[in-house]
C-alpha cells in the first residue's frame, strides 16, 4: 500500500477522533447558558429579562452537541463502507492480505 492509501483507511478513525474533539467543543459552548441558568452569570433582573432567548438559544446549542459529533460517526461509517466494497471488488482485504 502506498501513502496516500494508508492515509485513506485511518480517514476513519480520523473522523471518530474528529467526532470526540466536536463533542468537547460543543459541550464547552453550553457552558455560559448553564450558569446563566444557575444564576451565576447574570442578576436576577436579567435572568428574567433575557428568560426565552437564552433557552432558545441553549436548545439550539443542545441540538449542536448531538448533531455535529454525528456527523462525524456518519462519515466515518461511509467512509469505511466504501473502503469495504473497494476491497470486496478487488478480492483483497487489507487485514488478510501479505
């Protein structure tokens, strides 16, 4: 196998790696709502103020925790799917191969 081909079947576990990387950025993002909502960020007057956009905001970030790290998952199952019937149609299979 040459480089480019090494690089093509670790893609995956690149993505899976890329996908816990998301999920730990999109969780910190939900940070400021969470204290907001435990009165730690803001005073009571803004709280009450500021009540539905923040929770529609924090819904809408809580959407982004799930579905951004899915998309990774997501690539990286086609990405290796594809990499399975290249090797099916060549009749080799990389982990058998010598």
């Amino acid at each position: 196998m040459n480089r480019v081909e090494n690089f093509i079947r670790i893609s995956p576990k690149l993505f899976l790696v890329a996908a816990g990387l998301d999920l730990i950025k999109q969780v910190q993002s939900l940070l400021p709502y969470w204290l907001q909502f435990h009165d730690q960020l803001f005073s009571r007057s803004d709280y009450d103020f500021s009540n539905g956009k923040l929770t529609v905001q924090f819904i809408y970030l809580l959407i982004d925790v799930l579905t951004y790290p899915l998309g990774w998952v997501g690539t990286a199952i086609v990405i290796k799917l594809l990499l399975d019937i290249h090797d099916g149609r060549r009749g080799t299979r990389p982990e058998v191969a010598e």
